[in-house]
C-alpha cells in the first residue's frame, strides 16, 4: 500500500522531532520464543576473535565514473556522538561516510566533522541528505529551504562541498522527481555546494523508485536496501545503473540484524552472520561498496575483517539457517500487505522497523523518537484490545498483535 492511501502519511510523521524520554520496559522472559530474546543486543559474546584485531580495508571499487575509489565496507553515522570511531575508521582505510542531519539529533554531521579536520578532505567522500534535524524534507519544500539545509549541513561537517546529497528515504516516485529538489541540486552544483546527487529507499516501492531514479539519468548514485534473497529485480537495476556509470550503495545489509537475538546460533554463528552477509552484498560486482552502521570502536574490528573477502558455500549456508530462523519473524520490507486491514491505520511495519532499531542495533533513542511521531491514535497501543485482522492478512504468519503490544512498551515514552 503506498502512503498516499492512509488517512494520515508516514512522511507526515517524520516531519517534527520528538523528545526521548526514559526507556521502556525489559522483556520479561530471556528464552521465552526462539527470537527477540533480548532487549539489548550483545555486542559481543566473549573476547573479540584476535584475527579480527586490526582489520583493515582491503578493497576499494569503482564509484560510477567519478574517479573515486570507494572502500568495500564503509561508514553509516546512524547514532554516531564520538569522532574517535570515525578517526579510526579513516586510518583503517575507510574513506566513505553517510551521514544526515536528523541522525543523533545533528550530532553525526558534527562529530563527523570535527574528526575529518585531521585528514584531507579531498581524500575522502562525504555524503548527507535533503533533511532538516528534525527529518526528511518533503516533496513540497521550497527550493531556497532544501538549498538552506545543505548550507546548514556544511556549516556543521565544516566543508566546503558534500561529495553527495541525497533525496533520503524515497517512498514514491513523487517525491523523487520532485521538482525542487531537482532545482536545489542543480544550483549545488552550480554553486561547488554538491558534486553528485544521489536517492536513497528502503521501503516499500523500492525497486519501482530505483528503477525509476536510475532511467531518469537525473542522478549520480543509488543508496538501496540490499540484502540476501530480498528485492529479486534489484540485480538487474544495479547492473543498468552501473553500466550508466552511477555509483550503486548497499544499506541494512544484516536483513534486521536479529543475529545475536538467535537462541539457536551459536557464538561463532552469530560472529559469522555479519561477514557473510557482507560478502553476500559485495558477490555482486556492480555494488560499490556497502555502508553499516558503525558507532563503536571494536565494530571496525569486526566489519572490516570481510573487506575483500569471496563468498564461501558455508557464507551462504549461515545466510540460509538465518532465514530459516527468522522466517516467523521477520517483517520483510516493502511488504506491506497487512496495513489495509487494519482498522486504526496502524503503521505496522515501520513500528516494527523502530523496535527493530531498537533491539538489533542498540538505537533506543532512535526508535523511541521515531514512535512518538506516530500519532495515539495510530500507535500500537491499538492493539492490546484488537482481534487483529491484520494477522490472518499476513503472508508470513507474523504473530502481528504480539509485536506490536512489546514494541509499544519497549518503544513508548514515560514520564
Ligand atoms: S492488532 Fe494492532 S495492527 Fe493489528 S489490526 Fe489490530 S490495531 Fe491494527
Ligand atoms: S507484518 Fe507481515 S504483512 Fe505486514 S508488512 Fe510485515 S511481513 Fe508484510
């Protein structure tokens, strides 16, 4: 369902901020269902295995026909506070960062910022969004307010130019061939404001607005949710993309990250699942590179050993048990199928995508900022008291209701 048939948008609740007040209630039971175990996900079960120690890029790949070489794993700023990671990260051979101005309430934009002064700017790329603090622009914004937020994000990085600017978050095709938008890139460049417009999507008419972005020959790159059996139309996109000499960006590559919330992995499984994934996504030679979230030292350890590393038949065997594990569970993105049933006009999937910032990333300010743009009247405290239709409406057997009342007390604001 597209969000221009609900009675209210889900644009129109990213547009505000929200306060983050107290953290909500624990999960009650460790072992209670195979999934969602744990409020917290572990960072790590014990000492981190020493061949991760150190880990360096040892890839970089072509991004488009712009000349720069992009490192294979790199840096998503969703939650970033500290410029030590993103020191590190660029002396381990990262070079590409994403950022944006409602990511840690500006605190990304800054903290980038303050750690890229220590190195060249020119040997590194720097991409952030048409977005104000407070969220994505809308499609109706005025040119002069999209040009004002890019001025804004400068000012914070402190740089003269961002690498990319990106239309964020593109539901609808609308929205991406919003003519302001267009307008406001183009007098960047003009400007040496921006070099490469970009669109990123995650959700749910994904491919249509890739496929869209990429004919249009209006953008430079393409920043897509990618990741193991999701999306089967997006090789074919890619490839055309890549032949058109744009640069391709894999995000939320770890499919939910529900790894160390899986009672029947072992340690070394849930060790195992990130890289593989990671080699999954990179299998594909017209991806760029990918970018994951990173917000702590040792995650660079981590992520950076499956830098330039193939694709093993065992890869790809965890990748399979972990779809397996999840299949009850997992809300697939660009779904959808249930929100028509629902009599509240609930937004199903993007509450449970909050709860999944919430448990698989670490990101509870985030998710509970999230949530509180949901207005009452649409929140999962619906659900408690609801016979919920949405659930027989549910390919995939999603036990809906369940969900949304843990999400609802995990995610709400007290006090
Ligand atoms: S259980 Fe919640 S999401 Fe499902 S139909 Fe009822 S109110 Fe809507
Ligand atoms: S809950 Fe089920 S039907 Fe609804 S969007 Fe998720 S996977 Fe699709």
């Amino acid at each position: 369902m597209s969000e221009s048939n609900k009675g209210w948008t889900r644009r129109a609740l990213l547009a505000g901020g929200g306060a983050v007040g107290v953290a909500g209630t624990v999960a009650a039971c460790k072992y209670g269902s195979q999934l969602f175990l744990l409020r917290d996900a572990p960072e790590h079960e014990g000492p981190i295995p020493g061949d991760w120690k150190e880990s360096r890029v040892q890839a970089y790949r072509s991004f488009g026909n712009s000349g720069f070489k992009m490192s294979d794993i790199s840096f998503g700023t969703s939650g970033l506070n500290d410029p030590a990671v993103v020191r590190r990260a660029i002396e381990r051979g990262i070079n590409y960062f994403d950022t944006s101005p409602d990511y840690s309430d500006t605190a990304s934009e800054r903290s980038l910022g303050e750690a890229i002064r220590d190195f060249k700017r020119d040997e590194l790329f720097i991409a952030s969004k048409f977005c104000s603090p407070s969220g994505h622009l809308d499609k109706d914004t005025p040119t002069d307010e999209i040009v004002r937020s890019v001025e804004d994000s400068l000012q914070r990085i402190g740089t003269d130019y961002l690498d990319v600017a990106l239309i964020h978050a593109v539901n609808d095709v609308d929205r991406l061939m919003a003519p302001t938008f267009h307008e406001a890139s183009d007098r960047l460049k003009k400007d040496g404001k921006v070099r490469f417009l970009g669109v990123s999507s995650h959700t749910p008419d994904l491919e249509k607005v890739m496929r869209t972005a990429v004919d249009s020959g209006r953008f430079d790159m393409i920043m897509v949710a990618y990741n193991f059996h999701n999306w089967p139309q997006l090789p074919e996109i890619f490839a055309d993309a890549h032949q058109r000499g744009m640069g391709v960006v894999a995000m939320k590559t770890l499919k939910g990250a529900y790894h160390t919330q899986l009672s029947d992995f072992t340690p070394s499984e849930r060790q195992s699942f990130p890289q593989a994934a990671f080699k999954w996504v990179l299998s594909n030679q017209n991806m760029s590179g990918l970018v994951v979230t990173m917000n702590r030292l040792d995650q660079i350890d981590e992520y950076l050993h499956a830098s330039g590393q193939p694709l093993t038949d065992e890869d790809v065997a965890l990748l399979e048990r972990y779809d397996q594990q999840i299949a009850s569970h997992y809300c697939r993105p660009g779904c959808g199928e249930c929100l028509d049933s629902c009599p509240n006009d609930v937004p199903i999937d993007d509450i449970l995508r909050y709860q999944m910032y919430a448990r698989s990333y670490g990101q509870e300010k985030i998710a509970m900022s999230d949530y509180a743009r949901v207005p009452a009247e649409h929140n999962a405290s619906q659900c408690a008291s609801c016979p919920a239709p949405c659930e027989a409406a549910c390919p995939y057997d999603l036990p809906i209701r369940q969900r949304l009342t843990q999400a609802h007390r995990d995610l709400r604001l007290v006090g």
